[in-house]
C-alpha cells in the first residue's frame, strides 16, 4: 500500500486524494464529450456538472455520517471536519449526484436519456481511477481468504481478498460490455437512456456480489448497508426498464378494470 504519495516538509500529498480528483476530471470530460456530441449547450453541461458534483459530495457524506453515527456521537462537528474524521459513501454520492441531474434536466430542457446514456460510462471509468485510489490508500478491507494466490499476491495484509482489484476488473468488464451494447443500439437505433440503464443494472448487480468478499461492520438484516442501496439502484433501474418498454401502457386496462370493480363493490349492499 501507498496511501503517501509524496511527501515536502509538512505538506502531504495522498494518493486516494489524487485519484479523486482525477477521478472527478475524468467523469467531467467524458459527461460533458459525451452531452456536447448529443447537441446539448455547454453552459447547461457546466451547470449540470456543477450543481451534481456539490449533491454527490453533501450525499456522500450524509450517507456515511447515517451509517456510522457511532464515528459522531462525541462531537456533531465532525460532520464537517473531513479532516478529522474522514469517510464519504460511494454509492450514496453517485445516487444523490444522479437525482439531481436528472431533476435538473427539465430546467435545462436536456432529455434525460441522453443524462442517463451519458453518466454509465462516465462513473465507470471514474470509479476505476477512485478504486486505484482505495487500493493504494487500502480504504477496503477484503476479508480473509486461504486462496493460495491471494495470500501470495497479498501476503502483506494478511492474506486478504483484494477488493479494489476485484472492483476495478468488474467495471473494465461492465464498460466493455456497455460498449458493445452501444454498438448494437446505434445499429438498431435503441431509444436515449436505455444504454445508461443497462450499465445501473450490471453495476448493481455486479458490485453486489463483490460486497460479500468486503470486511464491513455496518449490517442490516444480514445484508451490508451497500447492497441495501444497489438493491434499492437495481429496483429502481428495472422499474425504469419497464416504464421505458410501455409498461404503463400494457397495465394500464388492468388498472381501469379494478377501478370499475372498486365501484361496482361500492355500490353492493
């Protein structure tokens, strides 16, 4: 591990902070390449980018602050004291980050497909630099595995499982095949937003799976606090998977049929 990446008198400079930073960059150029080829002004980009990047930081965290008050109890000042007590929730930022671009998108006038379409590859390739990041600075503790080559690979903290390499292979895969999704869309010309609820799906699903080799202390109902929210992530992108198929449409006399029989029991003695 390397979590000191250089070091000049006093000052310090951490490798997980470069990356984030990095990672931050990254997402911004991808979003805003990916929006500007869809025709979308540049100034509302900026705003966007903007005005999501304080909700995903402020939710970030909230989320941790929720899901360890224990870290708060002695002193509510903490909470802003970054410093002092460091901690920010991952999926908690990317959620709060993404509601509020797409509530923003009406305000905009920008079509909330190209949003979604935009953010998937964005966030993946930015989580891949923020993962580097964690593994540098070993902010995951993998649990404790007895594979030969994980013991071999990293012997030096205890024969772990090494969760951000696992995280940063997962997305590469995930991204890869977002991109061969994006080839058969453009060919078929599949609606705006689909590609980016094809990565939400994958990335729940994935990085659920992976939350299980993760050494964690926050539980609820046998479940980590994480994959409560990519369930939550999964739910959601699936209702939106079947809002987008005409799902409303296809339920839509079954609804009618009920209300008539709502009345018609009313009317019953």
């Amino acid at each position: 591990m390397h979590p000191l990446l250089v070091t000049i008198g006093s000052f310090h400079l951490y490798s997980l902070s470069v990356c984030v930073v990095l990672g931050w960059l990254v997402f911004s150029f991808l979003f805003w390449r990916a929006l500007r080829s869809q025709g979308v002004d540049e100034e509302h980009i900026f705003d966007l980018t903007f005005y999501s990047t304080l909700a995903a930081g402020v939710c970030a965290r909230l989320v941790f602050v929720v899901l360890n008050m224990e870290l708060f109890r002695d002193s509510l000042l903490k909470i802003i004291a970054l410093w002092v007590q460091p901690g920010m929730s991952l999926y908690g930022g990317m959620i709060g980050g993404l509601f509020v671009l797409v509530s923003l998108c009406r305000t905009y006038k920008v079509r909330v497909g190209y949003v979604l379409d935009a953010f998937g590859p964005a966030f993946g390739a930015a989580f891949i630099v923020g993962a580097i990041g964690a593994f540098l600075d070993g902010t995951y503790v993998g649990r404790i595995t007895n594979l030969p080559w994980a013991v071999r690979f990293i012997g030096h903290v205890g024969g772990r499982h090494p969760v951000e390499l696992y995280e940063i292979a997962a997305m590469i895969g995930i991204l890869v095949f977002i991109a061969i999704l994006t080839r058969r869309g453009t060919k078929e010309k599949w609606p705006y937003g689909l590609l980016g609820l094809w990565f939400f799906a994958t990335m729940s699903v994935v990085m659920f799976l992976l939350e299980f080799v993760k050494d964690t202390r926050v539980y609820f109902n046998s479940l980590r606090a994480n994959q409560w929210i990519l369930v939550a992530l999964f739910a959601e992108t699936i209702g939106a998977f079947y809002v987008r198929g005409g799902g409303r449409e296809a339920i839509r006399p079954l609804v009618n049929r009920l209300k008539k029989y709502a009345k018609f029991s009313k009317r019953t003695p």
